[in-house]
C-alpha cells in the first residue's frame, strides 16, 4: 500500500533514510549523511503533500517524494522539455532490509502514474554520481542523463540529472 505519508511517520522514515545511508557508505558510497535528507526537509513535503510511503503488510518501509517544485540547483539543465508542469522525484528510500525485491520499481510505478494522471509532461531527478546502482535502475527505467549538478553538503562529487518524457494517461 502507498498512501500519503503523516507528520508522525517521519521519525519512523528518517530511521529508514538513515538505515540506506549506511548501507550505501559501506558499499563506500557518502551519499546521504547527517545533513540529509533532514526531517526539516521530510517536515516540507509533508505540508505540500509530496511525500508519500510505502508499506509491506502494516510496517513501513519506504517512501518518496513526488514534487511539483523545481530546485534552484536545477534550473542550469538543459532539459528535454519546457519546465512547466513537470514532476521531480526526489529522497527514494526504501529500508536496506527490504531491498533488491522490486519495491523501489513499486515507487517509482506509483509516482509515474501519479504524474501522467496529473497531467505532467516529464518526471526529473538527480542520483549521485557514485551510485551506479541507482543510475542503472533509473536508466533501465528509461530516464535519459542530461547534465550534472552539485550538492555541496552532500558531497564533492556531481549528481547526475535524469529525466523521463512521461505520455498522457488513457
């Protein structure tokens, strides 16, 4: 089930953000540290409605966030297509426990199809450079990569931009 996450679900999804965080460090991946994602941050896409989670029989075990707002950080892209009425995806979690069992493609087919029933023309994302797992995933998905940007307290290194022209709904 995926529903519309709650204020307080959120000490309950920072565990899981932070649980994937150490799983990826010990795979020598530094992509999610102390400063993000922050509940600061969960706490925002919960008041606009964005963040939603996902659960397997009654626990909760992933989340993410489906936004209609563009980061400042991604104005620089060359995207495919006009930035009106698009979607960006961002903070896709899915706790370490329950990964490599198909619940990340359940997000990304729920924000998908959340998208293209809106009426959006195209889903944009960022994944870190250094998680060529995460850039697989997206591009099998059929996400083209068009530019890089820089998150500073995240890391040195560029996260790469995806984005998927979406088709209308039926």
């Amino acid at each position: 089930m995926i529903r519309l996450a709650k204020l307080r679900e959120i000490p309950e999804i920072l565990n899981i953000t932070k649980a994937c965080g150490e799983e990826m460090l010990s795979r020598g991946i530094a992509q999610w540290n102390d400063h993000y994602p922050s509940e600061e941050a969960f706490l925002n896409d919960v008041k606009r409605e964005e963040l939603f989670v996902l659960f397997k029989d009654s626990s909760l075990i992933g989340s993410v966030v489906l936004s209609k707002h563009m980061d400042e950080e991604y104005k620089a892209v060359k995207w495919l297509c006009p930035d009106e009425n698009n979607r960006y995806v961002h903070r896709l979690a899915i706790h370490p426990k329950f990964q490599g069992q198909g619940y990340a493609r359940k997000l990304m087919d729920f924000a998908e199809e959340k998208a293209r029933t809106e009426g959006a023309v195209s889903i944009r994302l960022d994944t870190f450079s250094q998680n060529k797992r995460n850039e697989r995933f997206y591009e099998q998905r059929g996400y083209q990569r068009l530019g890089s940007v820089y998150f500073p307290n995240q890391s040195q290194h560029p996260f790469y931009c995806y984005e998927l022209l979406l088709k209308p709904a039926h």
